[in-house]
C-alpha cells in the first residue's frame, strides 16, 4: 500500500510554550505521523492536511497528510499501523470492522479507533449545464458515472444507490480532480460526488464552466434512506455558486480515527488542537462547522481510542461506555 505524501511535511522545532505546558507527557509519542486522506480535488485531502498541519505545528511534530485511495484505504492504513492518523466514513468503518473491507477481505480492522467527529458526507450528482441532465431521471441508460478514487466512500455506495433508482451506467473510478477534467472534456457524462461540501473539484468546475447540481427527488430520497445507512441532508443552497436553493441530499457521518495503539496522551493532545478551537478548522475547510465536540455521539461504530475518549469526557461531557473505549 504505497502512498504519495503531499510534498509540504509541516515541521516545527518546538511547540508553542501554552501548549507545550499542558502536554509535558510525551512519553511514547512519535516524532513524526502521516494522516491518511483521500486524492487531490476531493474534501478529505483539503480538510485532513489542514489539520494534520495544525497539529504538527501546535505540537512540534513532523507530519502531514498523504494521498490515498480514501476511507476503506484509510482504515487499512491505521489498523496496519502504516498510518498512524486517517479519516473514514461510517459505512466503510462498518464494513472494515465485519471483514468485508475490499482492500483485505477477511481481515477485521479492529486496530483503528475513532478520535473525533468531522462532518457529514452530502452524496450528490454533477453534470455539464449542456449535457441537458437536470434529474436523476435525465442521466441516460449507459451513461459514463465517475464514482471517485476505486474504494472510497463514493466508489462503495453511490453505484449501489444509483442501481437502487434504476439508473444504468458504465462506471469509472479516478481522483476528484481527474474526473472533474473528464466531466469537462466530455469523457464522462456525470459525476456522482460522496464528499464534504464543498468539494473542491465542483467549486474548481463551476469557475471553468456551466455546470447542474442536482438534487434528488422527495421519492429518490426515500428509496435510498430504506436501503442504505444515511440520513437525510440539505446541501445549503449559499455553498456553490450554481445553487439556487437548498438541494436535497442524503449524508453519512465521517470520523477521524487513529490507531488503537498510539499513546493516549499523543491522542488525547491531537484531539484538543482540533477540538479546541473550531473557527481554526473552518478556516481549513468549511466543512468543519460539522468538527463540534457534542457529534461526538454519531459514531456508533468504531471503538474510541483511550485518549479521545478522556477528551470528549472532561470537554464535552461524553458519556461513552465503557465497552466502546479501546482496552477497557
């Protein structure tokens, strides 16, 4: 599982003294980390080298964020130990914990615990103004569907949804940004985005050229929400530029997570600089309006580390049961 690493590896020789002071207990800390993403164009590489910079400075660390092929990578990354940081969704976090992640089948990834919440992934439909599809209904039989990086969030769910609506399509995998130039050159006919909004690649598309954001109906919203583990979700109607009301969405929750054996301390100090002050994290992305200490409750799936629980306890009263933290 070889990765490219972003070229930038935030570095900074000392943590400021105020943080400093609260975490003397370095004890087991490593002196550099990665944390797994997603491709370039798409939410999870802008939002996780963010915060993977952010901490590397606040804590004097080396580290940063490397491109990968997205949550179920990500999930086998950290349970490895290959990756001491990642980001996931609640769907391929399931699916990794049961044995069925693709990447290693048959391998249960208990080794990856959750840190802290992120945001809600908006699934949603992007096509060219002048290919004329303006509804799920429009996209015609055969038509070319990118779905994202093979693995990811988008690539595992939306082919399913889309089959679930009756939709018949050729299905293409690549980077956000890739796709985003086919969609463009006319080598694709729609793109089928499972990702924080707003995603880069769209916002990049909408500069270029016309493009319909489409939104599902009240009827294609329901079939899905009965057949899938998403909830309902409006993508504001002031996040791109070619919307002109809310569009109607379905969302999954998405989670840091770190690997299970990392110091508690270590952790516990990531947690805090992300944590602790959210005008700084939506200034890396705008999806971290999401990243709050009380959606600490919407993972319902993977086993806390240790560090975040103690966290999420002390700063947002979190009542996690004992069964759900790591090694208790």
């Amino acid at each position: 599982m070889k990765n490219t690493c972003i070229a930038a590896l935030a570095a900074v020789a000392l943590a400021t003294p105020a943080f400093a002071d609260g975490h003397d207990d370095r004890t087991g800390w490593p002196e550099s980390f990665t944390v797994g993403t997603a491709s370039q164009g798409g939410t999870y590489f802008a939002y996780g080298s963010g915060w993977a910079n952010l901490v590397a400075e606040e804590l004097g660390l080396t580290g940063g964020g490397e491109v990968t092929g997205g949550p179920m990578q990500n999930m086998a990354l950290v349970h490895t130990g290959e990756a001491q940081f990642g980001m996931t969704t609640m769907g391929p976090a399931s699916e990794s914990l049961q044995g069925t992640n693709p990447i290693a089948p048959g391998l249960q990834m208990t080794g990856a615990c959750a840190m802290f919440p992120m945001y809600q992934t908006p699934f949603s439909v992007t096509a060219l103004s002048s290919s004329g599809i303006e509804s799920v209904a429009d996209i015609p039989a055969g038509a070319k569907i990118g779905f994202g990086p093979a693995g990811s969030t988008s690539d595992t769910y939306f082919p399913r949804m889309m089959e679930e609506l009756g939709v018949e399509f050729e299905r293409r995998n690549g980077g956000w940004s890739d796709l985003g130039g086919q969609l463009q050159d006319g080598l694709l006919d729609v793109i089928a985005f499972a990702a924080g909004v707003p995603v880069p690649a769209v916002s990049q598309l909408e500069v270029q050229t016309d493009v319909n954001i489409i939104e599902f109906t009240e009827e294609e919203q329901a079939k899905i929400l009965d057949a899938f583990p998403v909830a309902e979700f409006s993508i504001a109607a002031d996040t791109y530029t070619t919307l002109e009301k809310d569009a109607r969405s379905v969302s999954m929750w998405n989670f840091a997570i770190a690997s299970c054996d990392l110091p508690a301390s270590f952790v516990k100090a990531v947690v805090d600089v992300v944590m602790s002050d959210n005008e700084r994290m939506v200034n890396i992305h705008r999806a971290a309006r999401s990243t709050l200490p009380e959606n600490w409750d919407k993972n319902n799936v993977l086993m806390w580390h240790p560090g975040a629980a103690e966290w999420f306890a002390e700063n947002a009263d979190a009542d996690i049961p004992a069964d759900m933290i790591h090694g208790e």
